[in-house]
C-alpha cells in the first residue's frame, strides 16, 4: 500500500522587462521570492502588472502528478513604455489558481486486510504460537487504522476476539482435577497466561489505547477489558470460581493446624481475586465466617485443656501467626477485620474465664511475662477494665487475709510493704505503667488498710520505732531511708493518721530520752517527710521534741557550770537533766519512787539553779523515763550497770543488805506493785541475772527473797540490763488510744461550733449539708502540706464521715452525740417549737 505524497506548485512572476522562470529562484533572494510567489498577479490598462496573492487547492492536485508552472507574461507593448506615463494603480484583482486533480483514496479493503494480519497476530498469542509477522509492522498497522478513523471497529473485533479465547480458557477448567492444590495450580497457570497474552496485546495495540481509548469516553483500556472479560465469564462458570475459593480456604485451613502450604500459590490466586475486583465478596466474607468458626472451636477446646499462661501464649502465636499471613498473601484490606475475628473468638468469649482460672495464680506466682501478656492481650479487645477490677479484687481479698489476721500483727507491716512492691513491680513491667492500673492499687491498699480501725496506724508506728531504733544492725543509711520511703507510702492510706502520730510521738520521746535513736539523721528525715505530707501542724510536736532536747543539753552544760554545781553537788555523781515541755510530749502517769539521798540532793540542786533562771515554771519529775548507769563491784570484776532508775534504786538497797524479801523492797522504794514486779524479774530472771532469787521461778510472788549475785560474770566491761517496764503494755496502749479519741471529739466540737457561730441558726440537716460544703471547699483551697490544720469532712462509701487531713472516720451517730454534748455544755440550744433547729448561743 502507497501512502500520498505531498508534491509542490510554483508559480513565478516577473515585472517588465524581465522574463519568467520555471526553477526556484537563488537562496539569497529566497525572502523577496516568498513573497512575490505568495501575491498574486494583476494587470492595469496602461500595461503594467503588480503582484498579488497566489491561491492554490492542494486538493485539485493529483497524487500522481507535479504542479505545473504558472508563467504570466505582460503584453509586449507594456515594455516600452515610459515610467512617465505611468498611471496610478488600479484595483488589485485576486487570481485563484486551482489544480483539479481526484483525492488520494485507501486501496481497496485496506481495513479488512490489515484486521486479518492482527487476527492472525492475536490467536498466535493466545496460542502461544509464534507472530506471522514483525510486531513492528503490526503496530504500524494499527498505527494506520487509527490514522483513517478505524480504531472503533478495531477496538471491538480486538475484545470479541479476546473474550472468545478467555471463554474457550475457563471452560477448559470445568471438571478438572479433584485435587483441590492441582486445580488451584491450573487457575493460577490459567490467570498468568491472561495476564502475558494481555500485556502483549496491548503493546502490539498501544496506539490505539493511547488515542481511542483516551478519546472515547466509558471505553476501558485493553488491560482492563481482559480483566472484565475474565470476570464475566469466570461468574459464567461458578463452579471454577467456587472450587477455586474452597481450595484456597482449605489450603489456608491445612497451614493453621500446622502442615505446609505453597504460599506462593496463594498470593498468585488471592491477587487475581484483588485484580478482578471480586475480592471481598467471592473470598474475604467466606474467609472471615471459616476464621470464626475454627477459632471458635479451638477457642473452646483449649480453654478446657490448658492452663491460663499457655493458652495465653496460644493465643499471642495465633495471632501473630494471622499477622504474618496478611504481610505475606491476605489482602491488606483483610488485616483489620481477620485480626478483630481472631480477637474476638480466643479472647473476648474467655476473658471472664481466664480471669477466673488464672489470674490470682499469676499474680501469687509473680508471674511478670504472663501477666505482660495478659494485659498486652487484653488492650486488645479493651478488656482492661476487666483486668483492673480483677486486680483490685485481688488486692482486698489478699490484703485482708494480711490485715485482718491477728495472729500476725507482728509481720503484718513488713508482710504489707512486700505485697505492696510486689504491686509496684507488677504495675511497672506487666501493665506498662498504666495510670488506671495505679489508681486501682491506691484504692485496693487504702481499702484493706482500713479494715482495722487504728490497728495499722499503732503497728506502722511501731514498725518505724523498730527500725530508727538503736541496735539495728546491718542496715546502711540509703537502706533504711529506702525503708522509710516505702513505710511513708503505707501511711498516706491510714484513716487514722492522729493514731499514728500518737504511737509515733510515744516512741520517738522514748528513743530521744533513752538515747536510743540509732540516727539523728534518720529521725529528722522521717520527720521532714511527714511534714510534707500533712502540713507542719502534723509535726509541730515532734519538732518541739527535739528542739526540747538541743534546749537541755544547753541547759546541762550551763548547770556544770554555775556556782551551785560547783559547791552543792554530791561528789562521784553525774547527772543530765532533759527538760520537756508538757505540751510537746506524751502524758505520762506520775510514778513514786524514794530515791537514794545522793539522787534527792541532786534534783534539788538542779531545781533551784532551773527555776533561779526560768521563773514561773513548774518542774514535775518523771522518775519511769530515767536511765542511769551504776558502777558495780563483783567478786570476779568491776562492771558497769546499764539500768533504768527503778532498778537503780533496787540494787542500791544491796549495798547495805546481802538479802532482801519482796516487801522489804517495796517498803524501801515505795514503787507500785506491778512496777516493781518487772524490775525484780528483769533483775534476777533475765539474761542479765545481778540479783539471785529465792526459790527460782520465772515470776516474782510475795514470799520471794533476793540476794546480790557475787558469782555473776559477763565477758563485757559495761553491760545493758534489759529493763522489761519499758516495753510497751495494753494499759499504755489502752491509754494512747482513748488520748486519740478524745482529741477527735475536741476537733468535731471545733468545726460544729465554728459553723454555727456563723450561722447562728441552722435546722439539724442544714448544719449537716452545710459542714460537708465548707470543710470541702476547705480541702480543696487548702494543700496537704498546709500549715493549716482545719477539720475537712467527707462522705466515703460506708457512710462515714472522713477527715481528708487528718484521715479518721466519724460516723453519723457519733457527730449526732458530740451536737448532744455541745448542747449539754450550753454552746447549741435546740428551738423550743422545731427541735430540728440548733441556736448558737455566744
């Protein structure tokens, strides 16, 4: 086939006196030449001619035939005529010069012959038979028929021919193999073929995708056309496209209970679901039902067969085990929904289950890595609220058992700071720190603390007495203000906060007076940390203590100094004095004892020097606090006596006597009965035996005699006789306790009396409703470490009054009672019309 060929008309003209040519005039004069061959060629009556534009009609030209030459002569008569004579131009006339010639025309069945060279071209790709021809030459034939207007035809003969091929393709898939992995092979040889025999289609027909495609709207390019088509005739025979989908679901099946699959197989197949577009419909909805279904039932199985931490392991493999398969071959759009799946079934049916079976064991167990996994499994499903009310069911049924056994009292604080590390340990590594995870701990500890009213705050107390007393060995500085950190903590979830501090201020007057504090240091630490934690209300006292104690020292060394020391006092007698105030220190209940006459002398001496420097006190002596240190002569050594002041007294009397019975004693020293019972057996019973009693026993009786140990021996100079009235009795236990109470009813009077002074009248629950709201907006202007100490009441689940500062229950028969007694004391009167109403009277 010959393509028309352009071919070029010249047409020359010349002015007088010149004569036309048939060639292409110079280059040089190429622009005046353009010009003169685009104007065309006019002539006026005197002869002359100017030029004009040339009109030509390339289509007047045949295919075959050259342009001939115009050439345009004036008349001969022009030429001789003068430039003198010449006229003004006429009117330009347009001369059209016009090559009538046929149109090029296509040979005869041009489209028809070039389809039959592309037919021929496609079935040998659909064949996999090699091209009749060039590909170059069947791109430069679609090339053409889309040049001529022909692209639509040809789009349409390429698709039927296409779709004839891909149907006669899936048909031949229908009753193959029952091996379900051989026929899924055959698909995926079947959906590669396509996609190779597309794709060469498409470069052979690139042309006509980039121009009629384009051009033509809701026209689908050729690769998307193969794909329609494969998807229409793949609906056209269900049965390939459901043995296909079975196959892939069971091969998936086969690689969750652990037998091998050709992975790569399935990427192929499940793309090709993903490329036509049938994705979620023909597989992902029968892939989520089957993924329910089998973990449903494994979900069930494995629950009865294993414990919680395998089954827990179980379920994090599975699910990372569907992770990997939505990375390696699941759609990605899969991932969310097929996780979710799994989730549900292994885990949100069982959590309540799992909780039940295996949580306390984890948690007794210290189980850091299981309980990770739990709480990590859980986030998953937002099953944390679960897990916390767990953990905090956990708490106050563990805590309990610690708190509230009686037999155990003596353990129970240091039982509680290990439970509570343990706690703290849990929270850190297993449940990352979560924020609810702390709060549900807090409440849980404040919960069981509290079980025992006032008995945690005294056995706290207590605990820190034991471990900032002297004679605690083996611990370092940091160790124990790790101790004392940790017992800090325990203290912010008391209730009772003034029983503790009265337990506390017990014990600390009696390390500080019997010099017993194993670290100043440690003592004003502990002090500071209280501070900061209730305010310096709540250590005013404690610091009045040893500031009473810096004062004494200073008041002993200006006492050796004075003239009465110096000319009065008794010689080989050396005595220091702790001067307290009343207010700062506990009560103690006033003992009697006769002293030595050296003692009397001496007491004296200091009281008329004290009160020569500080008139208007009053100085009252607490003989049970004083300690003394005797120098002793033993037949086999001296020895020095570590020993309390009753004991002194005692042994004082065998300087004048060998033997002494039991009243004997009593009438020399006049201490109280019981009293002097533990100082004689502490004598004569303990480890430290200076006295002998007659007959032997444990217990002191009446009838008892003693006499001076003069075989008594001991490797050290100075020795420590352990002083039994020093250890703490239910009496003082009894009276420490009633001292707190009493110090709450003083503080409920305050706060009743203090809103009714503003008030003035106020009905029964007004008063009630009114000291809620004040005390709350108290608490809440008001921080922990104020140095205001006001009442702030609360109403907790129990229905008791709380005091957030000080942190003791009143309950609301007691607040009625302390309105009784305010009454009774004329501070409230009730309205003789409505008893309801109190008036406050000034």
């Amino acid at each position: 086939m010959s393509l028309p060929t352009k071919r070029s008309a010249t047409a020359t003209t010349s002015t007088a006196g010149t004569s036309t040519s048939n060639t292409y005039p110079p280059m040089k004069k190429a622009k005046c030449q353009a010009a003169s061959a685009c104007s065309p060629l006019d002539y006026n009556k005197n002869g002359l001619h100017h030029s004009d534009d040339v009109v030509f009609d390339p289509s007047s030209m045949s295919l075959d035939d050259d342009p001939k030459l115009v050439d345009y002569r004036p008349p001969p008569a022009a030429a001789n005529l003068s430039r003198k004579k010449a006229t003004l131009p006429q009117p330009a006339k347009k001369l059209v010069i016009k090559l009538v010639k046929a149109k090029p025309t296509l040979p005869t069945n041009f489209e028809e012959d070039t389809w039959a060279k592309l037919q021929s071209a496609i079935k040998a790709i659909f064949l996999k038979q090699p091209a009749p021809c060039d590909l170059e030459k069947l791109y430069q034939a679609v090339n053409d028929l889309c040049l001529h207007k022909m692209g639509g035809n040809l789009y349409l003969r390429i698709e039927k021919e296409c779709e004839a091929h891909i149907s006669a393709a899936l048909q031949s898939l229908v009753g193959q193999s029952p091996d379900l992995e051989v026929f899924l092979k055959l698909v995926a040889t079947c959906w590669k073929d396509l996609c190779d025999q597309m794709l060469m289609i498409r470069g052979i027909a690139l042309y006509l995708d980039r121009t009629y495609v384009k051009q033509t709207p809701n026209v689908r390019s050729l690769w998307d056309m193969g794909l329609q088509l494969f998807r229409k005739h793949l609906s056209l025979c269900p049965e390939v496209e459901h043995k296909t989908v079975t196959g892939i679901l069971r091969m998936i099946e086969r690689e969750r209970l652990g037998e091998s699959a050709d992975r790569s197989l399935l990427d192929h197949l499940l793309k090709m679901f993903t490329s036509l577009g049938i994705y979620a419909e023909s597989f992902e909805r029968p892939f989520l039902e089957c993924t329910s279904e089998f973990y449903a039932a494994e979900g069930m199985k494995y629950m009865q067969q294993s414990d919680v931490p395998d089954y827990l392991k179980h379920v994090e493999s599975r699910l990372n085990e569907e992770q990997d398969r939505c990375n390696i071959y699941i759609d990605a759009s899969t991932k969310k929904p097929l996780i979710a799946t799994a989730e549900t079934q292994l885990l949100e049916r069982h959590i309540s289950a799992i909780l039940d079976k295996g949580f306390m064991m984890l948690m007794d167990g210290h189980r850091i890595k299981d309980l990770q996994t739990m709480y990590s499994l859980f986030l998953r499903v937002n099953a944390l609220e679960s897990l916390r009310q767990a953990l905090s069911m956990y708490i106050r049924r563990t805590g309990q058992g610690i708190v509230m056994d009686e037999e155990k009292d003596k353990d129970m604080v240091s039982s509680l700071l290990e439970f509570k590390a343990s706690l703290d340990s849990i929270w850190e590594e297993s449940f990352s720190k979560n924020e609810g995870f702390c709060i549900t701990i807090k409440d849980a500890f404040e919960h069981l603390i509290n079980l025992r009213q006032n008995r945690p705050a005294e056995l706290i107390a207590k605990f820190l007495d034991e471990k900032l007393r002297a004679g605690n060995k083996g611990t370092s500085e940091e160790e124990l203000e790790g101790t004392l950190d940790k017992v800090l903590v325990l203290f912010r979830f008391i209730q009772g906060k003034d029983v503790f501090e009265a337990f506390y201020k017990k014990d600390l007057a009696k390390r500080l007076l019997l010099g017993k504090s194993a670290s100043i240091d440690a003592e004003k630490s502990m002090i500071s940390k209280l501070k900061t934690e209730c305010g310096s209300q709540f250590t005013n006292k404690l610091e009045g203590m040893f500031k009473d104690i810096e004062l004494s020292k200073e008041i002993n060394e200006s006492f050796r100094q004075s003239s009465q020391a110096r000319t009065k006092l008794p010689s080989g007698i050396e005595m220091s004095v702790h001067v307290l105030t009343t207010g700062y220190w506990p009560t103690y209940p006033p003992m009697d004892v006769r002293l030595p006459h050296e003692l009397n002398v001496y007491q004296d001496i200091f009281k008329e020097f004290y009160l020569s420097k500080y008139s208007g006190r009053r100085l009252m002596w607490q003989n049970s606090l004083g300690h003394c240190v005797l120098k002793a002569e033993f037949p086999k050594g001296k020895k020095e006596l570590a020993v309390s002041l009753f004991q002194t007294v005692v042994l004082m009397l065998f300087n004048d006597a060998q033997k002494l019975s039991f009243q004997d004693i009593k009438d020399s020293t006049g201490i109280e009965d019981k009293e002097l019972r533990r100082t004689l057996q502490s004598l004569a019973c303990g480890k430290v035996r200076v006295l002998q009693k007659l007959p032997k026993g444990r217990d002191v009786e009446e009838d008892d005699s003693f006499v001076f140990n003069e075989g008594f021996t001991a490797p050290l100079y100075r020795i420590k006789v352990n002083a039994i009235q020093m250890k703490e009795t239910v009496e003082e236990n009894t009276s420490t306790t009633e001292r707190v109470f009493q110090d709450r009813q003083y503080q409920v009077d305050a706060a009743i009396v203090r809103i009714m002074k503003t008030r003035k009248v106020l009905s029964h629950t007004l008063l009630i409703t009114e000291l809620f709201q004040q005390m709350s907006e108290i608490g809440r202007q008001t921080s922990p470490s104020s140095e205001t100490l006001l009442l702030d009441i609360d109403i907790d689940e129990t229905n008791i009054l709380c005091c957030k500062q000080l942190k003791f229950p009143i309950k609301p028969a007691d607040l009625k009672k302390r309105i009784e007694s305010l009454i009774d004391r004329e501070y409230l009167e009730r309205d003789k019309n409505n008893p309801q109403i109190y008036n406050y009277l000034a």
